[in-house]
C-alpha cells in the first residue's frame, strides 16, 4: 500500500520555498522593476496566507518554544 505524506498545518502551499515566495512578494510591492517580469502577474494577484496585518512589511516570526528554567542549584 502506496501512503501519501500528510500535509503539516505549518506547510503552506508553497512548502519550504513560502519564505522566497513572501520576500519576492514584498520587494514586488515596494519596487515591481526589482522581481522578474514574469513573476509580475501572479504577485499583482497574490496574497500572503497568513497576513491578518495588511500595513506589515514582514511576515511575523514564529513564536519561539520558551526554554524551561534551568533548575537551582541545591
């Protein structure tokens, strides 16, 4: 039996290559001249998954695993 990977949460359509795709999205905002031009149609349509925060020009880090304390010494 073939099984498929499932699919993370954290996974977005553009797996691990999002981040290239945000940054290339943000410079097209700021400056369309400095992406490729045949980028351009599919960035004037595109809109980040995860972009609740329209003024924001970087997408918001992960929240970070807070460390458990180190224990006191005795």
């Amino acid at each position: 039996m073939r099984r498929t990977p499932a699919v993370s949460s954290s996974t977005s359509q553009f797996g691990q290559n999002q981040w290239l795709v945000d940054e290339m999205y943000q410079k097209f905002k700021q400056d369309p001249s400095s992406v490729d031009e045949s980028w351009h149609e599919f960035l004037a349509d595109y809109t980040p998954e995860a972009s609740g925060d329209s003024g924001n020009s970087q997408a918001a880090p992960a929240p970070a695993q807070a460390a458990a304390p180190a224990p006191a010494p005795v």
